[in-house]
C-alpha cells in the first residue's frame, strides 16, 4: 500500500486563550495539499517496522524508532491478526522539513491511521485515538478542509471553494519548535473567525503565531515578504512556522513564482502544489 502525508497548511490561525492544562483554545482552517511525505507499506512481516528516507530522513534520525508517532499509531489502532504475521513494514520517504507547520509528523500519523483503518475498519473512538497522538492529527487523517476549535481536535468540514488553488510552500530550512512559539504568543484575544464563504473570511483572518514565531526566526518575515512581491491570492505563515505559503489563481502563477524566488533565495526550500 502506498498513500500520500499531504501538507497541512493553516489558512488561518486565531489563538483565543490559554487553558489550565497548558494548552490553548484555537480557531482554525485546516488545508491540505496534494503533495507531502510518502508512505510505503508491507503487510504480513514478522513485526512492526519502520524505514525513513528522503531529504529529511537525517533530521528523525537521533530519536529511537519507538518514540516516532508512526509507531505509536501503529500501536494506537487495532490490527486483528490473521493466520501468520501481521506486522506492517513502513518506509516513510520524508520530504517535507521537521518542525515546520505543516503538519509533518502528524500528516504522517494520518496517513497511516487511513490505511490501517481503511484495512481493518474504523473503531468508534478513532478521532479519540488520533487526539491523543496529536493535536493535528484528526484533521491530517480526514486531510480535507476544515475549521478546528478547542485545541484544533473538534473537526468541521467545509466545501471549499478554494479546492484547486496553486499553493506554493517555502521554508527558511531552520526548524521551530511549536512550543516556544505558543510561549511567544502576546496573549491577546484579537477575536473569532469571521462568518462566510473562505474567499470572504480568509484574507480577513490572521495567525496569531506569526509575530512570535518572526522574533523567533527572522527568516520568516523574509519569505512572506518574498511571497507577497510575487501577487498572490494570500501568503501567509503556517501553523507555529517556519513554513510559510502563498496560493494562486493559477498553476502559471504560482511556477513563475516559484523560479524567481529560487533565484533569488536558493537556499530556501519549497514545494509546489495544489489545494485539495
């Protein structure tokens, strides 16, 4: 089996409290891009596996294969044995940066509770199960859009209009840490999401993460400045960043954008695609 980890983007982020437990109460809307991280995997082995490759396989490459979120997804949901082996071999291929706002860990957590539930069948409490892996991670397993509350576990989907848009992502290639980033956060609620259609609300909204997240790593400011002098639709900074991205009326925009910012900033990684 094979199956795409697309990247999460947040096309708005509105921090509106901090909780007791230490997290926060968000409003967002989840997007999610027809490229990714890829996952390959072999049924029937002798025991639970996991391979990493790609760009960034070096930087999972310190922590123990046990502490990754594919094996604690693979724990998390149940595979009823057959006769023989029912291990599952993963290759993940990792193309997009780690700590990064596009979901990564989690999209990849996604992807693969799709495919063993896809198998085995959907328990009751999958969204519960997927929760507890991550906060991102229900929605990177429907990876449709939609507007998350509460800690971004509680899932709307939304028809989108904006299915099709050319997305273009780009990051500085210096990791974040979402935590120092909420830390950052001025803890003013500027208020809710507006009511609409996404073309309405979206280039209304903000991510409240994003003055934080610059003091943290200046870069940011850089490429949405970047962004912007190429005329998109929207360019924003995704999640708690670094990674930020700019969508497009149109394919041709959106690769004539992409080469002048890769002469301009080779440096900078990015990846085209296009809103599912």
């Amino acid at each position: 089996m094979q199956a795409i980890a697309h990247a999460k983007i947040n096309l708005a982020l509105h921090v509106r409290g901090r909780r007791a437990d230490g997290y926060h109460d968000i409003e967002t809307i989840f997007a999610f891009v027809d490229a990714g991280d890829v996952l390959s995997v072999r049924t029937g082995q002798a025991e639970d596996r996991l391979q990493v490759v790609g760009e960034f396989a070096d930087a999972l490459g310190g922590s123990p294969v046990g502490d990754n979120i594919l094996m604690q997804a693979l724990n998390a949901f149940p595979r009823p044995g057959a006769d023989g082996p029912d291990g599952w071999h993963v290759t993940l291929e990792k193309n997009l940066p780690v700590a990064a706002g596009l979901g990564g860990g989690s999209a990849d957590a996604g992807a693969l509770i799709r495919m063993i539930c896809d198998t085995y069948g959907w328990p009751d409490d999958w969204q519960e199960r997927a929760a507890r892996l991550g906060a991102d991670v229900p929605a990177c397993v429907i990876s449709r859009t939609a507007r998350g509350t509460g800690t971004g576990t509680d899932l709307d989907v939304i028809d989108s209009e904006l299915t099709g848009m050319a997305v273009l992502l780009v990051n500085p290639r210096k990791p974040l840490a979402t935590g120092p980033v909420f830390k950052a956060w001025n803890g003013l609620d500027q208020g809710p999401l507006a009511e609409g259609s996404l073309r309405e609300i979206v280039p209304k909204a903000r991510n409240d993460l994003e003055d934080g997240a610059r003091a943290l790593v200046p870069a940011i400011g850089q490429i949405v400045g970047a962004l912007k002098a190429t005329h998109p639709w929207l360019a924003r900074m995704s999640g708690s960043g670094a990674s930020c991205f700019a969508l497009y009326e149109s394919g041709e925009a959106r690769d004539a954008a992409a080469a002048e910012i890769a002469t301009r900033h080779p440096g900078w990684w990015q990846m085209s695609g296009t809103l599912l």
